[in-house]
C-alpha cells in the first residue's frame, strides 16, 4: 500500500527531558501516537471519526540516538499495509537540523466499530484516503 508520508515538526520542550538530560523515551511513544492520531483526523470526516476508532495491538521502537530540549524535530508517518481491520504504520522521527534519525517506529493498528468496540474489516472508503 505505502501511502503518503505525513509530517509536522515539534521543538521539545523541557517537560520531555528526563534525568540523563534527553527526551525520555515515553515521550516518544506519545509522539507516536500523537502523529497517528493527527494523520487520521486530517484525512478523515467527522462522520467517519464518529462511526470508526483505532487501537493499538503493539508498538516496535528502535531509539538511534537523543534528542535534547530546544532541539527541532520533524516527526513522519505513513501506512505500510493493511489487512482484514489491521493496519501497519510507521513512524520516524528525524533531528531538523541534521537530517538523522532519531527513532523508528512500527505500530500495528486495529480498526473497531466505535459503538460495538469489535474489530471492523478496513474498508475501500478508508483505504483510498490513505
């Protein structure tokens, strides 16, 4: 499938540093999800936010190297694939500045019908938006 790269950049903020002075790594995590989540609603209607929701099943995160407060970072996501009501997206997150990156990330996704919270197949209408 390999859909679009979405993106937008954050600075971080001093309430991302940990102890060892970095971003801590939760705090990737919920950029992660952040970015999912912000990927959706653009591409989406409020009939379909209000008809459809997403879970994750598991998150692989692979930490490259730190990122510091004040640092601006570009955070991109794109939809692998997807089958039955899975669907596979990743996620990188790059220092502006340098160009590398910081962490890489794979989630996998399921859709649920939002009234009956059952896992619902991913169909063309959602598909084609991505």
């Amino acid at each position: 499938m390999n859909s679009d790269v979405f993106q937008y950049t954050i600075t971080v903020p001093k309430s991302a540093i940990d102890d060892m002075n970095h971003v801590n790594n939760v705090t990737y995590l919920h950029w992660v999800q952040d970015i999912a989540k912000k990927h959706w609603e653009t591409k989406t209607t409020e009939t379909i936010r209000e008809t459809y929701v997403w879970v994750v099943l598991n998150h692989f995160i692979e930490y490259h190297s730190p990122a510091f407060e004040h640092d601006e970072l570009t955070i991109q996501t794109w939809i692998d694939h997807h089958h039955g009501a899975k669907s596979e997206r990743h996620t990188k997150i790059i220092k502006t500045s340098t160009k590398k990156v910081i962490v890489t990330a794979k989630t996998m996704w399921c859709l649920l019908h939002k009234e009956t919270l059952r896992p619902t197949r991913i169909n063309k209408e959602i598909s084609t938006l991505f």
